[in-house]
C-alpha cells in the first residue's frame, strides 16, 4: 500500500497577476512618480511590517496543520479518482 505524496498538501502559490491587477500595478507605478519621498518610506515601511505579519501568520498555520490521514492508492480508487 503506497501513499499519494501529493494529497493533503497545499496548492503551490501563484505568481501571475491577472490583467486588472497589471493595469493596477501600471497606475500605482505612475502615482508614485508624484509622491513625496516621506510618503514612499511610510508606505514601505507599513508594506514591509504587513509582510512580516503575514509571513507570520502562515508559518503558524503550517506549523499547526496536519493531514487527517494520509490518502492511499487504493483509497483513491475506491473513491473514483487516480
């Protein structure tokens, strides 16, 4: 009986913007070529803090997460899927 390493782990994460979010990226771009330098580093520095938070919280998750049970072959099969 062989277990199926790539059930119970989390999707891979994806790097591509839509296109709203490219026109979005386009605008923001554009806006901070008007911006005060004062403006910038407060905006960095609140970015940086929302990562460090985020990165957080996921680590957490990660670490407390655990699969039920792993999934077996001939659990898929039982089930319809392969």
């Amino acid at each position: 009986m062989t277990t199926n390493l790539s059930r119970g782990l989390p999707p891979m994460p994806k790097l591509d913007l839509t296109i709203e979010q490219d026109l979005k990226m386009r605008q923001i771009t554009d806006a901070l070529e008007k911006v005060d330098k004062e403006e910038i580093i407060f905006v960095a520095l609140s970015l940086q803090r929302l990562n460090f938070v985020l990165t957080n919280n996921i680590t957490q998750l990660l670490r407390e997460w655990q699969p039920t049970q792993p999934i077996t072959t001939e659990d898929q099969f039982k089930s319809g899927t392969s």
